[in-house]
C-alpha cells in the first residue's frame, strides 16, 4: 500500500484550535465512546445559542461541532472546560475513541461501556500520543462489528465475553486481551505506531503495520505475535449477531434493553430538541451515524422526542438522507446542499444518498450510498454522472473510497 506521507500541520479542529469556516470558527467537541451528560449537552446547547449559529452538529465519528463561533471569543473553551468536555489541551485532537453505542444494552459478544473513558484517561496520561494525528482513530468493538466498520487504525474486538483481539487497520494481529486489558493495549499499539510511522497519518498509509506494530508489542511483552491461521472473511464473520446494529445503519426509536435512538435530521440538533434531550436522558450516546442513543430514557421520551422535531421512525427518509455542510458555511462549495438535501427528505428516498458542495465528499458514510456532489446551484453529479437531486432514483449505491 503506498504511504501517504504526513507533509502537512494538522488541520483538524479542535475547541483550542478551530476550524476558520466561511460561516465563522468551527469548534469540534471530542466525545471518547461518544458519551455526554444530559448537564454537559444543556452546556453546549446553551454555548451554540450564545456563541455559534444556534445548532449543534454531529459528527461521523460520534463528535459535536459547533460552528459560526468568533475565533476571539473565550467563551468556549471556558464553558466546554468546565462541563469536563475538554480535559486536556494538548490532546484534544487525538481523542478519536468510537465503542459500539449499544454495548452493554442490548446485543454484542462483550460489554465495553466504560472502556473508552478508561482509553480516554489513559491517552491524556501519555505525553508522546499527543503526536498522533487528529485523523487516527480508536476502536472499542463489542463483537457486533458496528464500530470496527468505521475503518479505525487500531481497534479491540470482541472475540466473546472475556476477549477480544487488536486489528490494526482493520487486520488482525493474534493479540488478545480481556475488555478490562483493551484500553491498555491500544495505547500501547498506538505508541507503536509512533515508533514506525515515520511521515505516515494513518495506520493504513504505513506498509506492513499491523506486523510491525505486533513485532514492537511482542517484544516487549513476549506474546505471540501474529495469527497465521486468520484471515479478514473468518474477522469479519466473527461475533455476528442476530441482535446487532447494522454497521452504519441509524438505528431510531425502541432499541431494546429499554434504550430508545433518535436522530435529527442532517445531524444538526436544534436548541429545542437539545433541550428535550438533556431534560429525558442522564446520560446519551452519539453514535458515528449521527444518531443518539438513550441508555436510559424517561417515561414518554420517543413523543416529547419526536415532537422536539428529532426522526424516531425507523422508516423516515431523514434517515436516507445526508450531506456536509456545503454553502454558505464552506467556501468550497458550489452549491447550498443542506438545502437541497432537505427538499430530497421531503420528497421521500429510496436509496441511501450523501449529498456534496465538492469532489472531497466530506462525511461521507462507510456504508453503499448514492454519490450526489454539486457541480454548480441545483446541479449534481449523481454516482458520476450528470443528473438532479430532485429525481432522486440513482441505479447505483455506491461506497466511499
Ligand atoms: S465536501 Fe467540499 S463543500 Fe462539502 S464541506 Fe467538504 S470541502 Fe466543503
């Protein structure tokens, strides 16, 4: 695999570092395992109505960005601190932590609530992983294969309840621990990686990195080193069960184990449905598709929910539909594609469909989809060829590069 080398700063906002969009600073607020607080969501609801543009946006990796912030104000790295939602600054970027939403709930080989924090606390302590690059990306995979879908560089999966193996861009490496050793290993397989890198921003740029990251890690703890008898199609049917979520499938309204799932559409939360959602939920979950999970709703919740304006129908089009920020918030794009996307959702979608102001498809998801990049106002590439989005009936779902 040729190595994509690491020639530039790293871009990736952060609260201390933002983004300097068209529309104002943009703010990404990392959620290791994507946990929040229902106090620590008021806060950042009550920050994007003073501060921001009034909504919050979830993120494809089970973050939230606030966005149309002035890159002068205090105010938010202040407020996120004290919700404890910015534990540290100098590893803020690389605390890229996915863990399967339902964990613990319902379905899944293993529990792995709690793990991410753990990893979180455990990256933080470790001056050196400061240097990972805001894109790498860890894993905490319960067996049911959802998160370890989201290509992260290094991932424990579960193998069953008491185990679980490391993938290092998603290949495996016979190296196995128990859930409450996971966190441990994957910070020691990150610290690996750094070894090796060189100018390399991801494990998958680097040739060989699961071997060399594996001969560093059984060199220091004299455990076996590589599985020869594995490969990704025996990984990849590992763990199935019939209870899981799809990976990358938006998972809305009664979940089982007494959890509910919402997601608003376009993954841009109102001031009105984070008010709801803080005041239904102690805690919730934000997954990588833009949904939320509620571990522990209040009696009544998928209404209020619902009448907040959040999808909690698992048929509704909002979850066909999505698209990055486009006009007038990036300046690269050549068309308001939030606009046109909501008109696709009220016209109703057969086809999962991301819809682009440019050819680099920010936020596009892992899973086929139909390809929709703007190629000027009301004009779209769809799956490379020229069409509308208003006749939304592609042939071809696509998956991203
Ligand atoms: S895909 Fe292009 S237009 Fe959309 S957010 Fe990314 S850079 Fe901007």
């Amino acid at each position: 695999m040729p190595t994509t080398a690491r020639t530039r700063a790293d871009a990736c906002p952060g609260v201390v570092s933002p983004h300097l969009a068209a529309d104002g600073a943009l703010a990404r607020v990392r959620l290791p395992g994507g946990v929040i607080t229902g106090p620590a969501l008021r806060a950042v609801a009550a920050l994007a109505e003073s501060a921001g543009d009034g909504s919050v946006h979830l993120t494809s990796r089970g973050n939230l960005q606030l966005r149309g912030l002035d890159p002068a104000d205090p105010r938010p790295v202040r407020t996120l601190r004290a919700a404890g939602l910015l534990p540290s600054t100098t590893h803020e970027r690389v605390r890229n932590v996915l863990a399967s939403p339902l964990s613990g709930i319902s379905g899944g080989l293993a529990d792995v609530r709690g793990l991410a924090a753990v990893l979180d606390r455990g990256l933080c302590a470790r001056p050196g992983l400061a240097r990972l690059s805001g894109r790498f990306l860890f894993a905490l995979d319960d067996g049911r294969g959802d998160v370890a879908a989201e290509r992260p560089d290094l991932c424990w999966r579960a193998t069953g309840r008491d185990e679980g193996e490391l993938f290092v861009a998603g290949d495996r490496t016979g190296l196995r621990r128990a859930p409450a050793d996971a966190p441990a290993l994957l910070l020691d397989a990150a610290q690996a990686f750094l070894a090796v890198c060189g100018d390399a921003w991801r494990a998958g740029d680097l040739d060989d990195a699961a071997a060399r990251i594996v001969a560093l890690l059984g060199a220091t703890d004299g455990r076996p080193s590589r599985d020869s008898t594995a490969d990704r199609a025996s990984r990849d049917g590992a763990g199935a069960d019939q209870h899981a979520t799809l990976a990358g499938e938006p998972a809305v309204g009664e979940l089982g184990g007494g959890a509910v799932g919402v997601a608003p559409e376009l993954g841009e939360l109102s001031g009105v449905a984070l008010r709801e959602l803080a005041g239904t939920a102690p805690e919730l979950v934000v997954t990588p598709w833009r949904t939320l999970v509620l571990p522990a709703p209040a009696p009544g919740a998928l209404g209020r929910l619902r009448a907040a304006g959040l999808v909690v129908d698992p048929g509704h089009p909002a979850l066909r539909v999505s698209a990055c920020a486009g006009a007038p918030g990036c300046a690269k794009s050549l068309a308001d594609v939030r606009a046109d996307a909501r008109m696709l959702i009220r016209h109703g979608v057969g086809r999962p469909v991301h819809v682009v102001g440019c050819a680099r498809r920010c936020g596009a998801p892992h899973t086929p989809h139909v390809d929709a990049v703007a190629t000027g106002a009301g004009d779209y590439q769809i799956d490379g060829a020229p069409g509308a989005l208003t006749a939304p009936s592609p042939d071809r779902p696509r998956s991203t590069r």
